[in-house]
C-alpha cells in the first residue's frame, strides 16, 4: 500500500475527485449530499497512510474507532460511511485501478 504522500494525489485533489463521483457510488445515499460523506472520503485517505503497509481488513476495526473519535455525535453511522471509506483507502491503495467503471464498490468474493 502506498503512502498518500508517495506519488498520489493530495487531499485537494481527493476531495475533488470525489465531489464529481460520490453521486455515482451505488453506497451514496441520494438523500445525503457529497458533504456528510467527505470526512469518510478523507478518513479513507488519510487511513490509507496511517495504517500504511497493513490490510484494510486488519485495520477496519482501528478505522471505524477513528470514525467515531472524529465523528461524535455524527448523524451518519459507521455501517453507512464505510463502503466510502473502503473506497477512497482502495483507490489509494491501487486496489482498484483508476479505469474501473465501478471503482470503489467490492464485487462478490
């Protein structure tokens, strides 16, 4: 897994990114904007170099403490911002190549 400072885009070009896709994620919920999900996008990214060198299963729980440490009192629940998570710590992890149409969504195993 690559280090979100190692030859990938800043946080600024994230958010970007995904402010233009984020409507097309079938997990985004239509009655919720780009906003209340963008500290999962950016709790992915920054997870991506925190957690660097390890699984995203092995730190999924380590993630969803951050959630709620930076979250109190948050409206959006863990189980709902996670597929976002999951999808912006992919995409920096070169788990899901940039050409994939369904880039951030797991097919069945």
């Amino acid at each position: 897994m690559q280090n979100p400072s190692e030859s990938t885009p800043d946080w600024a070009a994230e958010e970007a990114y995904w402010r233009k896709q984020h409507s097309q994620q079938p997990y985004a919920d239509q009655s919720l904007s780009y906003d209340a999900y963008a500290p999962a996008y950016r709790l992915g990214y920054e997870g991506a170099g925190k957690y660097a060198g390890r699984d995203y299963d092995e730190v999924e729980s380590s993630l969803a403490t951050d959630w709620k440490e930076a979250q109190p009192g948050s409206a959006i629940p863990w189980d709902t911002v996670r597929p976002a998570v999951r999808a912006a710590w992919d995409r920096l992890s070169g788990v899901i190549s940039p050409r994939d149409s369904d880039r951030g969504v797991r097919g069945s195993i």
